[in-house]
C-alpha cells in the first residue's frame, strides 16, 4: 500500500490508473479509522480494481474551532488498518495542499441543509461539500462509499453529486455497531469511561421504540425518545427528528411515506454522538 501526500502526485498516480483501464473505489474518511471505516473499505475492494481512502480532518466542516483541535488523529495506526484491509492508496493531504486559497463556494442543498445536523452546525454541510467536491475532482471514482450512520450526509452527498454534474456512484453502507449497541464513531475514543458505559441507551432507546412505534403516533414516538435518554443524567438530546428517507421532511402520519427515518443527535459530555433507526 502507498501513501500519498501530494496532489500533484496523486493527479499522476491517478492519470495512469485510467489509463490501465481499472475501476477506483473511493472511500473519504478523517482517519481515527475503527470498524465501521474499514467495512467501506473492505467493500470497495471487493467491488474494484483499486481502492484509495482519504485521510483528512477537513477544517471548513468544523463551526466549532474546539471540535476541530480534539478530533482524534492517529495516522500511523490508520494506515496499519488499511494495510491489513488490503486498501491500495492512501491519500493523506495536508490543509496546506488541499486548501492553497480559502475555498468560498456555497452549494444550494436546499431544505435538506437547513434542518437537524443543518441548524444545528451552521456551514457544516457547505464544508462536507467543500472536500468531498475536491476529492470527487481530484479522484475520478467509479464509486464512492459512506456509512450510513451519518444519514443525513449522506442526502447531502447525493445532492451534491447532482450540483456538480459527478458520473460517481454514491454507495449506501450499513452502520457497525459496538457488542453493546453504540453506533461506531471516531468520537467513541472521546468519550470518558462513565459517558462510554451510558452512550449504548441511546440505540437501546431507538430499538424500544422501533418496536411500539406501529401501536403508537408518530408524536408520541418522539416524546417518548427524548424523554427517555433525557432520563439517563449523561445523556442529553440535542435533536431527535423523525423525517422521510428521501427529502428529510418531518413525518406526521406513518402511512403517509414510503420510507421513514429517525435521526438523533445526543450530547454525552463534551462529545455528541449521531445515530439513526429506519422505522419504515
């Protein structure tokens, strides 16, 4: 496997690759790489010639400048994950080379950037379409791959394929979970022993109400989450929406959509944890 630094190296690695002909599987990440990460990227070399990951905390996604220092950062190990994952490139930029001029488009996600993660992290998404538009430029994919435990990023993901004209195949993955439930995430390290023993009541919570949800309203079902974590003294909801699976629009009645999603975001401590459960 190769590690890569440079643009100006993988604009020539990548010249070549297309020239052979090979498909390129692309999985974007900011490294802190766990099991939910390489279940992307195991895919994407089974379903490619080649695979390159991307690893880069991007700074233009961060509202939070302390959000941005302690993100989890651990190269070394990422790559040791990729190696035995069997990935082909890894492509680890820094801020410099990836942001020589202050990046200053805005992209139009429409209604879908203006609710939960949207209003509640300002800009946020306009980063996410900030780089991954560089790494769909920089890396004409076959495939691109995203887990699906960020559901609303990804509705993003596939609304900015459509803005920028790309020919990349968005590829839905399922959430990996911990033993005990929790959702993995790069933040999971962040968490303090007594946060991280009380974190899994949230997917416990969502499963609860997975089960009762056809004997109840859709109101109901969301009082009844938001009171339930909310009574755990760690745990605190930042948002729980329950919204279409398409548009992100909130649902009122059960049978009124096709597809049905619910999207939570809890603060534990200093960290927040994101989650989701399909109901329909």
């Amino acid at each position: 496997m190769q590690v890569i630094e440079k643009k100006k190296e993988l604009i020539a690695l990548i010249k070549n690759l297309k020239k052979e002909g090979k498909t390129i599987g692309l999985v974007p990440t900011m490294g802190a790489l766990h099991e939910g990460h390489i279940s992307l990227v195991t895919r994407s070399v089974n379903e490619n010639d080649l695979t390159i990951v991307s690893v880069f905390v991007n700074p233009t996604q961060f509202n939070n400048p302390r959000d941005l220092e302690t993100y989890p950062r651990d190269l070394n190990k990422d790559v040791e994950l990729l190696t035995s994952a069997k990935c082909d490139y890894v492509f680890a930029p820094s801020i410099e080379d990836m942001y020589p001029e202050p990046d200053t488009r805005k992209f139009d996600f429409g209604y879908i950037d203006t609710v939960m993660e949207g209003a509640n992290r300002p800009g946020h998404f306009n980063g996410v379409g900030q780089i991954v538009s560089r790494l769909f430029e920089l890396i004409p994919a076959d495939k691109a791959y995203f887990g699906m435990k960020d559901f609303q990023q990804v509705a993003v993901i596939n609304k900015l394929v459509e803005l920028i004209h790309s020919s990349v195949e968005v590829v839905k993955c399922p959430i990996i979970r911990e033993v005990d439930g929790l959702a993995k995430s790069s933040r999971n390290m962040l968490l303090t022993e007594e946060y991280r023993k009380n974190a899994p009541h949230i997917y416990a919570t969502l499963t609860k109400a997975f089960k009762f949800a056809k004997e109840k309203s859709v109101q109901d079902v969301k009082d009844w989450v938001i009171n339930e974590i909310n009574s755990n003294p760690l745990l605190k909801v930042e948002y729980f929406e329950i919204v279409d699976d398409t548009e992100l629009t909130p649902v009122t009645n059960w049978n009124k959509h096709k597809g049905i999603v619910g999207c939570i975001t809890v603060q534990a401590g200093n960290v927040r944890l994101i989650d989701n459960i399909t109901f329909k």
